[in-house]
C-alpha cells in the first residue's frame, strides 16, 4: 500500500477526533478541526469558507498542500506529514487599523509553544517567519476574507536536509528538537493563539496593553539589528531596525531619518549585521 497514509512510521497522520476532543469544548476559541489528506491551501479553502458563514475558530489542517503560498505568492511545498499545514478562520472585533498584528500575534504564540515544546530557541523575522538561528522554521500568512481573516502557518517538522525546499529552511528534526510529533505541538500553538488572541482583543486590538508588542518585541529576531529592506521596483533601504508601531508595521532608521513599512510595502527584509 504505497499510497496509504500509514506507510511511513516516522509521519504517522494526525487524528481529527483526538485533536476535536482536546480542544474543542465550551467556552474555548476552538470550534472544530478538520484534517484533510491534501488540498490546495488550507488559506484558500477557509476563506471559501468564511464566505460562506464559517464560524470564527474553525481549523484546518493538511497532511500535503500542493499549492501552498507564502507572503507575495511564494512558493511553498513539503513532502505529506513531515510537517503541520494548517488555517485557522478569525472574526476580531477590533478595529480594522489594529488587524495588522494579527500575524504577529500568531507569530508570537507559535514561537512560545515550540520553545517550551521543542526546547528550540525560536525567534520571529519580521513579518511572518519563524527562525532558529537564520534558518527558516515556519511561514505565516494572514488574508481577509470579507469580515473575517485566515492565519496559515506551515511548520517544518520532520523535513530531512535534502527534502528542504531551499538551503536557508530547517526543520525541528534537523535541530534535534526534543519534540517532532505533530499532534502536541500543533495543540500548543493553538491553545497559545487562544491565548494571545482573548488577551488582545480584550484589550481592545491593543498591542501594548494586551502585552503583545513586548512579547513581540521579546522574541524578534529583526529589531535592534542593521536590516536591507528590499523594496518594490529593485528599491532598497539600509538602516537600523528600531521598533513596531501600534499597527505592527517596522520602523527602520536610516540616513536620520525614520521609515515605517507595512508588509505589503515590502519584498524582503534581510539583517545586514
């Protein structure tokens, strides 16, 4: 059975019953995961499905994704089970103008429950990516879908050296991280995005009174280092990367002047130190 889901030991699937009765109950954010064996995007697909009503807290999870994004329409793909592909659905009740720390948000609670997990010092390049060292661990990527937004993350977990998509990726397997089962690591970012995710909109989308911008600011891996911002049009800038702003754009200082970029001003950013 070449084709069964089961015919590597060391990837064995994820179960959508054990994953519901773990975290969906009363009162949670949770309100129902579904895995799949492949599809296209995970972000696709529920943002289909926003369209359709689809309740906030909904998960999707792909055991393969054949036509994976990343930011600006990248590329994405991973052999089936050697990592998590996941979405999740949101409808914040925050104003829209704070919305933009929603990746960050995600961000932040990824990188805190592989830490504690996988005993792997992980760090956030701003704006979507998770890193160990300056290798690419995990993508994020926020979309609105109407009045909803869809968080996709795919995380590098069992990848072997020859099965990373480019030279600069790693994976927790390759880092001998203490934990590469899926099925726990993929509860505690979830259980730590609820948390991040109550905290900030009680608070209004407020990242500095919800503590969020200093739990960002805690774990990145761009602020307070020299950065060359690529910019559209073969454009670049040069200068020091000094903080976020309460809409979670970068600041950057360069020739005296300050400079504030929103994702989608962006192509790449790069530490020049």
């Amino acid at each position: 059975m070449p084709d069964s889901r089961y015919s590597d030991l060391d990837r064995p699937p994820l179960s959508a019953a054990a994953l519901n009765h773990a975290l969906v109950r009363p009162g949670s954010l949770w309100t129902g995961v579904t895995v799949v064996d492949s599809t296209g995007s995970t972000n696709a697909d529920l943002a289909e499905a926003a369209h359709e009503g689809a309740p906030e807290g909904t998960v999707l999870v792909a055991e393969a994704q054949l036509a994976g994004r990343g930011r600006l329409g990248r590329g994405w793909s991973a052999p089936p089970r050697s990592g998590l592909t996941f979405s999740i659905l949101l409808r914040p009740e925050v104003p829209v103008a704070a919305q933009g720390w929603l990746s960050l948000l995600y961000g932040v609670a990824a990188a805190t429950a592989v830490r504690r997990l996988a005993e792997v010092d992980v760090r956030l390049k701003w704006p979507n990516d998770l890193l160990i060292g300056e290798r690419k661990l995990a993508g994020v990527l926020a979309e609105r879908a109407d009045d909803a937004v869809v968080i996709g993350m795919g995380l590098n977990v069992s990848l072997r050296q020859e099965e990373l998509p480019v030279e600069t990726a790693t994976s927790l397997g390759i880092e001998q991280a203490a934990c590469v089962d899926r099925d726990p690591l993929l509860r505690a970012v979830l259980r730590e995005v609820e948390r991040h995710y109550r905290d900030w909109s009680d608070a209004g989308g407020d990242a500095e009174a919800s503590g969020l911008r200093a739990a960002y600011l805690a774990s990145s891996a761009t602020i307070g280092r020299q950065v060359r911002v690529e910019l559209p049009g073969q454009q670049s800038l040069t200068g020091r990367a000094t903080g976020v702003d309460g809409s979670g754009h970068l600041q950057v200082e360069a020739a005296g002047e300050r400079y504030t970029l929103s994702a989608g001003d962006v192509v790449h950013v790069r530490t020049a130190d």
